[in-house]
C-alpha cells in the first residue's frame, strides 16, 4: 500500500477506498490498484480520502528545475446534468504534514466544478464547489495525471490526498488510481524512500525517508 491511508472525509458519510484487483478492470501496473468499491460501483452519499505518507521532497527545494508529481487513474462518475456536475474526483498537497490541503491545477485539467445534491446526505463534503474531474475519462481508458509542484511545496513534510465525494442520486462505476506517487527524482540523483520505521503503535509509516544514488540526468524532477 506504500504507505498509503484512507478514511471517510465527513462523519456518517462512507469511505469508498480499498486497495487490491477490480472486477471489471485491469490496473495500469501490476495486479493491485487504488479502486473506490472493488466489486460495485460506488455508493451515494460517499465522502472519502486516499492520502500518502509524508513525502520528504527537502532536498528539491531551492531547485531552479521543474518539480512534478503523477500518477494514473480512470474515472467512470455520474455524467453532467442540466449543467450540474454531482459526483467527483481531485487531487490535493499538503506542505505540513497534512495540518492544511490545497487544490492543485493538474494536466490533463479537471472538467468540473463539484456541485453535489446533497440534501439527503448526512452533511455536505468540504469538497464540494471545489474543481475536479466528473463524468467519464476521455477514451475510458488508463490516462498519466501531472501537477506541477512549486518550492513552497518542496518540505519533508510533503503529502498528496485523492479525495472522491458523491451526492444522493446516481452513481456509475468507480475511480481507479495506479502507480501513486512515493519517491522523487532529480537531474543527477534519485530520491528514493528507504523502507520508514513504523509509527509507535501503529506498523505503520508516517514518513518516507530518502537515500540517495546516482542516476541518469533527467530535465526534470519527478515524483513518480
């Protein structure tokens, strides 16, 4: 799971995430994926965050080079309505940890503004009137998504969330995410996580720790 959490974003809403084989999907990588609902579309009134360990992107900053992140996903959500766009997807960052989030301007763009009927809900998610990507994914096949990420992101604290939410009516299929970011690299070195000490109590990671090698240069730095 690389270090990666889920949880429901509103209270009495549901948490779609789970990680392993969909039953109606291949993953773009490998046999395991990110999916919201492994067997079934996902549900109404869903609010749930996919979010990373801490990231130490540290030794990027300062960098006069381009810094990205990325990952793949597929989208199959409930399609506009009479200009209305109710279920949807998007990416955030954290520089602190994950104390404050902010939307990001991902390429390929987000084709929506989340506007949920949510009156039937529990509450309304914190998502909503916020950009993100709804309907179906152009072509309804595997796409790379990129987010530039500037020096005030580049801290050792550094985390990305993929949030879903889904208002009271329709739903379709699901959100698939591959290949999520969990290292970094740069023009002459590479910024790979070592395996992190668990968090006491936990068995699990709070943060990726870098090493460092040597690797072929590249014009860019990358978290892949």
């Amino acid at each position: 799971d690389q270090g990666f959490v889920h949880t429901l974003t509103e209270t009495d809403f549901s948490d779609p995430w789970e990680l392993g084989t969909p039953d109606d999907q291949v993953c773009h990588s490998g046999e395991q994926c990110w999916v919201t609902r492994l067997d079934g579309e996902y549900d109404n009134c869903e609010a749930g965050g996919l979010y990373s360990a801490e990231i130490d992107l540290s030794p990027c900053s300062g960098s006069d080079q381009r810094v990205t992140l990325s990952a793949w996903h597929l989208y199959r959500m409930e399609d506009e309505t009479d200009g209305h766009w109710y279920d949807a997807a998007l990416i955030q960052v954290s520089a602190d940890g994950g104390s404050t989030w902010q939307d990001v301007s991902p390429t390929p763009g987000y084709t929506a503004t989340i506007e949920g009927n949510y009156s039937e809900c529990a509450g309304t998610p914190e998502v909503d009137g916020h950009p993100g990507w709804s309907g179906w994914i152009a072509d309804n096949d595997w796409r790379e998504v990129v987010v530039e990420l500037g020096d005030e992101l580049r801290t050792e604290t550094f985390r990305v969330a993929f949030q879903l939410a889904s208002d009271r009516g329709v739903t379709d299929a699901r959100w698939y995410i591959d290949d999520v970011p969990s290292q970094a690299a740069r023009s002459s070195e590479r910024i790979r996580p070592t395996a992190p000490s668990p968090a006491p109590g936990t068995g699990s990671s709070s943060r990726s720790t870098p090493q460092l090698y040597h690797a072929p240069r590249s014009s860019d730095l990358h978290v892949p």
